[in-house]
C-alpha cells in the first residue's frame, strides 16, 4: 500500500488562516522585511512568494533592495537601520550573497529579536539549549508535518542526511529536544545507506536529486524530502518518490510538501516576534 502523503500545502493554508484569527486579538499590524542583494531571479521569485503570503495574512511587508555591488558595511548599516524600527517585527536577508560579503557577519548583526529566518547564533545557541524561541523556518516545518503524520517523536530513531546549519544540523536538535535518538549523516558517512534503513524518521536535504531508494528507507518509515532539483523541467526532491512511497508509511511530496511549509513558519515566527512571545 502507498504511503499517506504529507501535505504542506493544505497544512500551510491551516496555519495562514490560524494566524489571520490571531491578527483579530492585536492592535497592530505586524511587519516583515526581506532585503535582497542584486537581482538573482530564483530570489526574486521566492521574494514574490513571501510578499504574497504576507498579502493572505494581512501583514505588512517592504522589500529593500540593494544593488549587487553595494559593500558589507553598507548592507550592514541597513539592517541596522531595520532593526530599530518600530513598525518592522522581522527580518530576513535573502540567500545567496555575493561571494565578497560575509554572509555569517551579515546573520550576526540581525538583532535576534528581529531574526525572522531564526538563524541569528543567539536564536540557534537557545535551540541547542532546548530553549525553544524563534527557530529555523524549514526545520519548524519539518516537524510540524512530522506531528500532522501523527507518529510520535519521542522514542524514534530520526536520521537526518544532510548537516547543514540551515536545515541537517537544526532539525536534528528539535528532533533531541523531543525525545527522539539522532542519527546524523552525509557525504563521508560510512555505509550511509544502512544508516539510512535503521530511520523511523528519514529526513533528507542532501542536494542530490532522486538520491534515496526503496531499498534505502525502513518499511513504514515516515520519509520528509527537503530536496527541490530541477531536472527536465520539472521539480524533483532527493527521494526517489515514486519507489518510496511504495515503502514508506508517510512521504512529503515534492513540490507540495516542505516547501509551503517553511513560507507558512516565517509568518509564524514573524507574528511570535510581533507579540515577543
């Protein structure tokens, strides 16, 4: 029997209109604010999402854009500058910078009371901590469409493949903070595909596309692809969906699964930040 899909975009439109109840209770509007450096296309159009799922809660929401070659004391002043405004509740800059600015310098100085993406090192340093505040967007989806699955955390063995701060190594902290045993793997993993078979919980953001197999993943196991490859035109995940799911007990689509769902957590973590909660 196929795998139960997990849908992160009907559970994206569920926390949008979860927050549009919590808009009613304020007496305020808050606000997120996107800088953006040059003109990547790809950016751009992720900027255009944002900005329209802004528009679906009724947030206000600004794009500052600065030109390609503008220097990193000058893309620093302007954060800055956002961070001592009273109308703007969170913030983020938008990936990937040109290769001559410091990207962790620039993260450093977006105030963790700003930090829209929760990947300032005060918001990261409190989720190793299992002090939960602001915490990364993807991350947070991740478990969120772990819990729509209804499978317990607590007692799984999670693996997580892929170690990057932005997803491997943060999601693999939530899942410790929840109880569950962690297994970290990626590209010098020894034997990654037996690591792999031993998850409850898969979850794969390692940039290859179609990378998992059936013959990589548990029967029953609960499979979250964080991966979007564009091949032929189409969008691909790192799992081999169409085998997989033929394996798995529940599987994140691609596209459809991850994706929404960490649009549908800045806007989370943008009202958290709005009411300092």
């Amino acid at each position: 029997m196929s795998a139960e899909l997990l849908n992160g975009t009907r559970l994206a439109k569920r926390i949008r209109s979860q927050i549009r109840q919590q808009l009613k209770k304020l007496t305020f509007t808050p606000g997120l604010a996107v800088v953006q450096v040059g003109d990547d296309p790809a950016s751009s159009l992720y900027i255009k999402h944002k900005q329209r799922d802004c528009e679906k809660v009724h947030f206000h929401s600004e794009v500052h854009r600065l030109p390609a070659d503008v220097s990193q004391s000058a893309l620093i002043q302007h954060i800055e500058d956002l961070n001592t405004r009273a109308d703007i509740h969170g913030m983020l800059v938008q990936m990937p910078l040109p290769d001559e600015i410091d990207k962790e310098a620039v993260i450093d100085n977006i105030s963790p009371a700003k930090d829209a993406d929760g990947l300032n090192p005060v918001n990261l340093g409190n989720l190793l901590i299992n002090r939960e505040g602001v915490t990364p967007c993807t991350p947070t989806g991740i478990i969120r469409l772990i819990e729509l699955s209804g499978e317990e955390i607590e007692g799984k063995h999670a693996v997580c493949i892929g170690r990057s701060p932005l997803v491997g190594k943060p999601v693999g902290l939530m899942l410790l903070n929840r109880n569950a045993t962690v297994t970290y793997c990626h590209s010098r993993t020894p034997d990654l595909a037996d690591q792999a078979r031993k998850a409850d919980l898969l979850i794969v953001a390692i940039g290859k596309s179609e990378f998992i197999t059936a013959d990589m993943v548990k029967p029953g196991a609960t499979v979250i692809d964080v991966g979007i490859n564009h091949i032929n035109g189409r969008a691909v995940g790192d799992v081999k969906f169409e085998e997989v799911k033929e394996v798995a007990g529940f599987i994140t689509p691609v596209p459809g699964g991850v994706g929404p769902m960490t649009r549908a957590m800045l806007l989370e973590n943008t009202l958290k930040l709005a009411i300092g909660g």
